[in-house]
C-alpha cells in the first residue's frame, strides 16, 4: 500500500470482541492465563500490550522496517540503544546535535566509560579518522538541531558497513514521511513521536525501529528489561496522530518554505537555516535523500542579544516554548532552551550562537504567521 494509505491502516484492524474501528486502549497492567504458561499474546505490559503493538507494527510499516519499540520518550529511545554497548566502546556522533543528545552521551562518557568523539559529519569521510578497534557506531541526526546541517546518509551507512560499524539515525526532524533511513543503509532508527509523529503536543514518547533479527531482539529485551516501554494510552495518541501525518506535514513544509523565503530577504536576519532553500549548502543532498524540506527553519539574526529578545517574546501566532512538530507554530531560542544543556564550547563549535532562533512551523494560515513574524522583526 502507498505510505498515506499506512499511516491509516498499518498496525491497526477492526477490534475483534466488538468491530470498535479505533484501536482499543488496553489499560491494564496484567492479562490472564488460559492455562499454565499459555496466554493469547500477552502477559504484562511492561512486556507487551496490544495497543503499543499496534503503534509499533504501524511504525513498522512506515519505516519500512522489521522491527520497533515504542517506548516513553525520544531521550527513552536514546537511553535504550546505548545501552547495546559496553565500557570500552566508542561512538562517533553529529556534533550539532540535540542539546540532550549532547548532555545524555555525554553523561555515558562520564558514569559507564563509553567514549563519543563529536565530529562534523557534513563530510562523510570525517569520521576515519575516529575508527578504531573499539568504535561501534556512527550516530547521525539529519538534519541537525537546530541548525539543519544534512549528513549524507547512504555514505555515511556505506564507510561504517567497512568498518563493521552500525549506523544510527535520530530521524525525528522529517519523520518517515520526509526521510527513509533504512533504505540509505541505516541500521537503527529512533524518533521521539512527541513530535511530527503524534503532532498534537498532548503526548511524550519515543520509538526504536530495527532491520536485523539479532538487533530486533536484543531492542525488545533492553526496552523489558530496562522498563522504558511506553503506556497504552500514550500509544493510542501517538497512534491517532500518525493517521494525518502525510495531511499535516505537507502543510507543515509549505509555511515552512514561505517563512524560510521571507526570513532570506528581511534585512535584519544574517542566514537562514532551511534545507528547502537553494541558498543553502546541502540543497542538492537534501532534493536526493528527503522527500520533504520539513518543518523546521532556524536563522541568526543581525542584531543584539536584546534584539533576539525582543523578537523571541514579540510574536502572537509563535508561542515561546521548546518541542517542535505540533499544529501550533512555536519560537525558541537554543542557546537558553533546548541546547542550554549543551556546554557554551560545544555550541559555540558547533555553530548554535545566542543570536540562533528556531522555529517550528506550524499548520496555521502562511499568510498569518508572516504578518506575525514580520511584526516581531520591526
């Protein structure tokens, strides 16, 4: 079936006991045996549960994948696959990643030993010279938070597979909709569906997706084990939202593509940060392994720490808060929210300066979100 026809039938069926045409939610806890050591599927729910299957099998299906997971959070979903790894180990990651990306691998670094070079991964072959006997993985996020830097998934997932390394991808910014990382060669693929996934911002929750039998089951037994499943009723949002993913996210990357456009010409901004832009370095990467720009534009402005203030705190239509991915437009400033975990060296390295703002673009009318940014600006 095509992708849209998924995103409203995958993982889910008419239930069986009454025809109820929306997933149940199967709010316990435990579930009884016919007999000794004979159940119809299910057994407890930290173990499985039918409306968390069904979530998983319709993420499955998106991402075109053998497995998933769905568990609490997207930081859940991280916490869970670095747990495939020991004392010793050594990871290579996006250096302008997620502040709690940043903040997490590094706590993992300090308390279990497991060493994370942060590399610039615009240029593929910048990892080799971080491979050692001891590296694992290379994780990438594309495009990057908050700057949308793109990684050139399939070299990258080429130059690991020489090296025996697995290669990660955070694809939360496009969602399934936008990018496929499995078919450019990823091997693990985590989202936090709090955002475009779920798209309503009423749920927190995370997901880790699989392509190998043996990565399938260590996943599953990490997520028993660890405890990080996600809730029935959090799955049944999570699933609700999926069915108007395709609806949403076109609308999402055209405001997107109008803000990015109006940003690019307004005097007082120094660059936009869009991968829908011609203007910007990846453009050609992003036209060959998205099949969305996304939502997501960020930009630095030409002005003072005041000026950002003032333009932070001067909209109506863009609300002042973290998260992205939901129908509502939100503004936020990385340096101070999302990435204020992320050590000022490190941002600074990295490009996310305090004059950096990000945007979620909303679903709301285009026109309207211009007038409100337009008045920000001055």
């Amino acid at each position: 079936m095509s992708f849209q026809t998924d995103t409203i039938h995958a993982g889910v069926a008419p239930d069986k006991a009454y025809g109820a045409i929306m997933t149940p939610i199967y709010q316990s806890s435990t579930f009884v045996f016919e007999d000794i050591g004979k159940h119809k599927g299910f057994d407890y729910t930290r173990s499985g549960n039918p409306t968390r299957k069904a979530l998983e099998d319709s993420l499955c299906a998106l991402e075109e994948c053998s497995s998933a997971v769905a568990v609490t959070t997207g930081m859940a979903a991280i916490t869970t696959v670095l747990n495939i790894f020991r004392t010793g180990d050594e990871i290579i990651c996006t250096d302008d990643c997620y502040g709690g990306t940043s903040r997490l691998m590094k706590t993992v670094e300090e308390h279990f030993g497991i060493r994370v070079h942060f590399v610039n991964l615009q240029t593929a072959e910048n990892l080799l010279p971080y491979v050692n006997e001891r590296t694992r993985a290379v994780w990438v996020e594309t495009p990057s938070n908050p700057l949308l830097n793109l990684v050139d998934i399939a070299r990258v997932a080429s130059l690991s597979r020489e090296n025996s390394l697995l290669t990660i991808v955070d694809n939360t910014f496009l969602s399934p909709y936008g990018q496929k990382p499995f078919e450019l060669g990823a091997d693990i693929v985590v989202h936090s569906t709090t955002k475009y996934l779920n798209g309503h911002s009423d749920v927190v929750g995370g997901a880790v997706l699989s392509n190998s039998e043996e990565l399938d089951q260590k996943l599953k037994f990490l997520v028993n084990a660890l405890g990080t499943c996600a809730q029935p009723f959090d799955c049944w949002l999570v699933l609700r939202g999926i069915k108007t993913l395709v609806l949403r996210m076109r609308e999402h990357e055209r405001n997107a593509q109008a803000v990015a456009d109006f940003l690019y010409n307004h005097p007082k901004v120094k660059q936009v940060f869009y991968p829908g832009l011609p203007s910007h370095p990846q453009h050609e990467l992003a036209r060959k392994q998205q099949k969305s720009f996304g939502g997501m534009v960020s930009f630095e402005l030409d002005g003072s720490i005041e000026d950002v203030n003032r333009v932070l705190t001067g909209t109506k239509l863009f609300s002042l808060a973290e998260s992205l991915g939901g129908v509502e437009s939100l503004i936020e400033h990385p340096a101070t929210m999302s990435h204020a975990s992320m050590d000022r060296e490190h941002r600074e390295a990295a490009g996310i300066t305090e004059n950096v703002i990000r945007l979620s673009v909303g679903i709301e009318d285009s026109d309207d979100l211009l007038e409100d940014l337009g008045l920000a600006l001055g």
